[in-house]
C-alpha cells in the first residue's frame, strides 16, 4: 500500500521514470546489496538519464535536419573527398563554439555538404547546445512572413537561441536589395556571438559576383570569410554511386 502511494506521487511529480525503475528495481532486488544512498543514487541516474534523452530528441526534432540521421561517427573519410579526420574531430570540442568560428563547406552537388553541416550540429546537441538548419530561400521566406506578421525582431530572436544555425544551399537563389539587408543583419547580429555553418556549391572567390551590392557582398564575405573554417570538398558526387556500393558512402 505504502509503495503504491509512493509510486502515484512520484507520477504527480512527473517522475514517471523514477517510478517504473523503483518498481522493476524492487521486483529484480536490486536493493539487497545495495545502501540507501547507493539505491536512491541509481533511482535519481534513471529519472536524470531519461529527460536527458527526451531533450536531446526535442532538441534534434527542432533541428529540421534530414533523415539520414548523420553523425560524425559514420562520416566516411577517403582522400579524395578532400578533407580528413582530423578535419572534423575538430567540432567535437567546443573551442570553435566559444570562439564564436563558423564552417563553410563548399562542393558540389552530392558531395556531402549537408551532411557534415548536420553531423557537426548534431554533436553540438550532445553538447546540450540548440541547432537548427534552414535553406538559403526558406530563410528569406519566414523573414517576409515575419515582417507580414510583425514578428520580425521575434523571429530574428528565434534564430538567436540556436547557437549554431545552418544556412543550407547559401547563394543558390538571387538575392534582392531586402534580402541582401536582411541577410547581413542575421550575420551581423551572429558575428562574434554565435557559430554559422554555410553550405554552398560557390567558392568563396565567385560570392562577389552573386551579391548585386559590392558594398554588402564585401561586409558578407568579411563576415564568413575572416575567421571561418573553411573546407572544401571534392570527388564526384556520392549520389551517382551504384546501389551495391555500401549506402554510407554519400556521407
């Protein structure tokens, strides 16, 4: 009777997880050999572990990344691919976060861009930071329907909680004298304080020619160019390989 009420407290509490592990724990006499404390502690790790998981899918499910569910774990590294472990261990510190570095990754269709923006970004997760990834024309799309909406500076705020934000396929639409504004006010207002990841089929060196205003593409490139890590990737694209081949080779 007394381990019934326990139980349905801890369920009001919302320690729905507690529960269950105090109840499968007791049934398995986990708690013979074991201290108060020493029990208590293994019913406290449960309950810590679950809300862990629970954020960390959150955290993922607002990410909008694709279901490959890339990791840095599964990234293959061939030399022709242009870039070596070494390249990504990198991203599994936090240094890069605290400095405030952003990453361009510049190939080709296929070649994995997308991927390893998402498998650095997931391991900013595990690292208990927010991420989120949105393509170069989507971007545009939710800033007019911002402003339509007169959440603008809500929105602007909305990207800031991310600490990482992926600017999927940058350049691949024309930009207008708005989009240019606003684009350099998102980088602006990121610079120095939070992490950017650009994927993009354009070198550096051509961004000038795709950015109608001299004066903005210069303050733009300043901004991903000056202390960015950049990592260009080669090798034909993954996508063209043969079904038989294994399937992690597009990572």
């Amino acid at each position: 009777m007394l381990l019934e009420q326990t139980l349905a407290k801890m369920g009001t509490m919302r320690l729905k997880t507690m529960a269950q592990s105090l109840e499968e724990r007791l049934n398995r006499g986990d708690h013979n050999d074991l201290s108060t404390e020493e029990f208590v502690g293994l019913l406290i790790d449960d309950e810590y572990a679950a809300r862990q998981s629970r954020r960390l899918s959150r955290m993922i499910g607002k990410a909008n990344f694709k279901p490959e569910n890339a990791c840095i774990e599964n990234i293959i590294y061939k030399p022709v691919r242009g870039f070596q472990k070494k390249d990504m261990m990198q991203f599994t510190k936090t240094t890069w976060l605290d400095n405030a570095q952003d990453i361009v990754f510049v190939g080709a269709t296929g070649t994995g861009k997308t991927y390893l923006a998402e498998a650095i970004s997931l391991q900013v997760i595990k690292m208990g930071f927010p991420t989120t990834k949105i393509r170069f024309k989507r971007l545009f799309e939710e800033i007019k329907d911002s402003k339509g909406t007169g959440l603008y500076l809500k929105y602007l705020e909305k990207l800031n909680k991310n600490k990482v934000l992926i600017i999927d396929d940058f350049l691949m639409d024309p930009l207008d004298e708005q989009n240019m504004s606003d684009l350099m006010e998102i980088l602006e207002d990121r610079s120095g304080r939070f992490s950017t990841i650009v994927t993009t089929q354009y070198p550096i060196r051509k961004w000038h020619s795709l950015i109608p205003d001299p004066t903005i593409a210069d303050a733009i490139c300043d901004r991903l160019n000056h202390s960015s890590i950049i990592i260009n990737l080669k090798g034909e694209s993954m996508r063209k390989k043969t079904k038989n081949v294994d399937p992690s080779d597009h990572l």
